[in-house]
C-alpha cells in the first residue's frame, strides 16, 4: 500500500490549507476575545462565531477530502475535523508538525 502523500489535488494543497487553518485560528482567538474579554458586543461576537462556524465545516470537508486525495495525513484531517470545534488551534498545531515531518532538511543525512 502506499502512503506517500500527494503535494496537491486541484485547488487543495497543503500550502492553501495550512493558510486557511491559520486563519481559522485567528478569527477564533478573536471570537474568545470579544466574547470573554471585551463584553459579547454585538453584532462583532455574532459575526466572529459565524465566521468560525462556517470555515470548520469548510475546513473539515477539505481536511477530509484531502486526506482521501492524500494531500494531508489522515491525523491532521482528524484533528481539523474532530477538535476544530472546539479549538482549531488544535488544526493549525498539526499543519505546523506534519511541515516539519515533510521538511527535507528533516530527511537529510547527517555526516
């Protein structure tokens, strides 16, 4: 069976994915933020959670997707899919790692 991940699949690519996770991660923040520290203004909580709602279900179906393509490893789409609910910090945590696994100066020999 072959494992070795795919570097794109169309517009899925690990970069675009990575970025968007990021992203996601930042508009999270700020929902905690407006939420917990400054007062639940509205509409800017509502809009936030909005935001953060739709880019998890967004993400997770890509995550999935691209697991199946073999863009991404099945354990990042995991923790996209399953923890970016609650915390998609969780998503951009994996994205940084599963970088660093890919990385070829990782690979290199040392000698």
């Amino acid at each position: 069976m072959n494992t070795r991940l795919r570097p794109a699949a169309g517009p899925l690519t690990f970069t675009r994915l990575k970025w968007t996770s990021f992203a996601h991660s930042c508009i999270y923040l700020a929902l905690l933020l407006s939420a917990f520290a400054a007062g639940k203004p509205e509409p800017v909580t509502f809009a936030l959670g909005l935001a953060h709602g739709l880019l998890w279900i967004s993400m997770s179906l890509a995550c999935i997707t691209a697991a199946r393509l073999r863009v991404v490893a099945l354990r990042l789409a995991v923790a996209v899919a399953v923890l970016g609910g609650i915390g998609p910090f969780f998503g951009s945590y994996e994205f940084v790692r599963e970088e660093h696994r890919r990385s070829p100066a990782r690979r290199a020999p040392v000698g």
